[in-house]
C-alpha cells in the first residue's frame, strides 16, 4: 500500500515537470531583432523583450472611408523609427513621405487616392538597441461623384495681358455645394501688395471672391483651392487641388453719365478721353453701377433671343456690331452703332449697351480688356445685379462680407 502510494506521487510530480519542461518550450509573445521575428496581423506590433519604443499609426489601423487628402502618420515614443513604408495594395505602389528631424515621425507627402487601401509597416528602435515593429491597413473612402474648380476668368484666356482692376474671381464647382463653409475655407486668394478681400456664394455653384475696393494696378494674385478630398455633401467630394497666379494690368475705368451722354475714360486715375455715346432707352435702360467686361470680339453677332426676346416678340433684333465688349451677360456691351451716331452725345436710344461711332469704339476695344471698368450714372434704369455675372460690386463692403459661407 506504501509502495502504491509513492509511485503514484512520483507520477505526479513527473507530470508536472513535464508541464512545466513543455512551457519553458514555448516561444515568447514577443521576439529581438536577431530572432527572426513572426509576422503579426495588421496593427499588431512585434517588440524585443523590455524594448522601450512604442509605435503609433493614424489614422488608426483598419479605419476605412478616411478622406485621401488626409496623412498617414506614423510616431514613435521611447525611440526612433528606422523605416515605414505604405503601399497602396491595390496598383502595388510606394507611397512617398518624410522623416521628422529627430526621426520620431513619418508622414506621407503625397495624396492618397479614392477608393484604395494602404498597407502600412513600420519600424523603430530604442536607446538600447531593441526594436520593435507595426504593421496596419487603412481604407480610403469612394465618392458617388467629385466636383472640379473650374476657374472664372480662365487662366489661360486672360494670358499674359492680365485683368482689370474690378475683375473678381470665381470658382464654378461641377456639382452643387451643401458645405460651403467646409470648402470656403480651403480656397484662399493671395494679393501682393495685400488688400483686404472676401468670398460670396452666388449659389450652390458659384463662389465669387473680390477686395474691398477695387485690384491695386500692378497686383499679383495667387489663387488656390485646395479641395482634394473635402466633402461637399451629398456624397461629392473635392476632385483636385488648383493653383493659379494672375497679373492685374493697369488702371482702365469708364465712366458713362446718361445726364451728359458722355464717357469719361480713366488710366491709372487721370482721364485721358471723352466720348459721346447714346445708353438704353427708357423701355430697355442700362443698368446703373460697375459693369466689368468679360468678353470682347472685333465682330459679334447680337441676338436679344439670348436674353429672352426672340424673331416674333416686340423688341427682337438680330445683327452684326463690330468692337464690341460685353459687360453684363443680359446682353449689354460697349460698342459701335453707326446707326445711333446721331443721338451719340444728346438721346439715349439702344436696348441697353453704350453705343459708340466707330473711332471712339476701336479706341475704346484697343485700350479696354477683361476685367476692366464701366461704371454707369443716371441711366434711369436699375442697380445691376449681383447676379448678372459680375454685378459684385453693386454690393456695398458690408453686405458683400454676409456672402461668406464663414459669417
């Protein structure tokens, strides 16, 4: 009975060293630099045995519908990193980025494309040599659609001749825009010399931008919207970053006064021409207010169908009219009327442009260009619209700045 009982106390002190023996087998959690290292899923880190260095991914690992425009990050605390790379899984592509200068940091320096997923890996290393690795994976999101911003004037029209000094810049989106505020405040115009500016949605489309008071001649303009990645709502995103410089040219403003039937031509403040001209009747008056041209055309063919009036209605017309400047787009341009001459300077007889006799509208086309001024007096006809292309500067400053998405 003794002997029975000592074997069996023997057989369970076998069995618990055998435990014991099989666990001391075992492979720690975590493994040194020289081991070999497994490898681990994404997110997960795999560190030397007291290694001090940890690592951090943002955004964090397997976070899906991350805009692309945002960074991925990669830190280090207790140590350095050594090496990150992202790829883009799907085209098989390395992701460019940088290191911080003490190199505890790593962030992408390119944007990320719609619809991808990113596998990240990183490294780092402490003060004493242990190392330790990250691995993650980060999705970004697919828009329904993605809205472009098309540029108003368009760089390459204006080319090297510039704008005017009433010239505004507009931003046209593709798509309609629920976050004004969100987009706002990634388009930005930059003027040298400085002047104070802002931005007023004309509507879900269109976002006009204009300074206090008019362009200083000489400016430079450096205009930006930097809307990768930016929700507009409605499932729209932001298709692309654009960056454009424009020049604004000297000082060109006219100024048309149905009292006098006269128009006074203004560079850089001194008045250097007067002409007669004959303005729009009284059943069809031209707007008071700044205009800006925005179009110009030796020969242009003149059709009030375009705003309205069309071969049947009274008040139809359809004809050729040479120098011609448009500056509202309800159909009213500076340009020669032989057939006004005779009014030119006493009656105001047009459907609403300021005619001119040839002489005077060659000068005038010669010398006048987009974005340059007209500013119309006792016209006896209404304030030009805001909407009316460029009617942003019937707004006094007050009211233009309660245009902002940021008001």
């Amino acid at each position: 009975m003794l002997f029975t009982q000592i074997s069996h106390s023997r057989g369970r002190s076998s069995a618990i060293a055998a435990v014991l023996t099989a666990a001391l087998a075992l492979p720690a959690c975590s493994s040194s630099s020289d081991s070999g290292g497994n490898s681990n899923a994404a997110g997960q880190a795999s560190a030397a045995p007291g290694a001090a260095v940890t690592l951090s991914i943002s955004p964090a690992t397997d976070a899906t519908n991350i805009s692309p425009a945002t960074p991925i990050v990669v830190k280090a605390a207790g140590g350095t990193l050594t090496d990150v790379t992202v790829t883009n899984t799907g085209k098989n592509k390395t992701i460019s980025g940088n290191f911080s200068a003490d190199k505890t940091t790593w962030t992408t320096s390119e944007p990320l494309g719609y619809g991808n997923a990113y596998a990240v890996s990183a490294k780092g290393v402490d003060g004493a040599g242990k190392t330790v690795e990250q691995q993650g994976k980060i999705t970004t999101l697919s828009p329904a659609k993605q809205a472009n911003p098309n540029l108003i004037p368009a760089p390459a029209t204006v080319g090297q001749t510039g704008v005017g000094v009433g010239q505004p810049i507009v931003f046209q989106f593709s798509y309609p825009v629920k976050n004004k505020a969100a987009v706002e405040k990634q388009l930005s115009v930059v003027s040298n010399p400085p002047q104070q500016g802002g931005w007023y949605w004309i509507d879900d489309k269109n976002v006009h931008y204009r300074p206090k008071e008019y362009w200083q001649a000489g400016t430079t303009l450096t205009v930006s919207a930097k809307i990768y990645g930016v929700d507009f709502g409605n499932g729209v995103y932001g298709a692309e970053d654009r960056t454009e410089t424009y020049r604004v040219h000297d000082s060109w403003i006219a100024k048309a006064d149905g009292n006098t039937e006269q128009m006074q031509i203004f560079h850089n403040g001194q008045m250097v021409k007067s002409m007669a001209i004959s303005l729009g009747k009284d059943s069809t008056p031209t707007h008071l207010g700044p205009h800006v041209i925005s179009f110009k055309a030796q020969k242009y063919t003149m059709d009030s169908c375009t705003y309205g009036v069309c071969q049947g209605q009274p008040g139809w017309y359809r004809s050729d009219e040479y120098w011609s400047e448009r500056i509202s787009n309800d159909g009213e341009f500076v340009h020669e009327n032989p057939n006004s001459v005779g009014a030119q300077g006493n009656t105001n007889v047009s459907h609403g442009c300021i005619n001119l006799n040839e002489a005077n509208a060659e000068w005038f086309f010669n010398n006048l260009g987009l974005g340059d001024v007209v500013e119309v007096t006792n016209s006896g006809g209404p304030q030009l619209p805001l909407w009316d292309l460029y009617g942003d500067w019937s707004l006094s400053w007050d009211q233009w700045q309660k245009g902002s998405a940021l008001n």
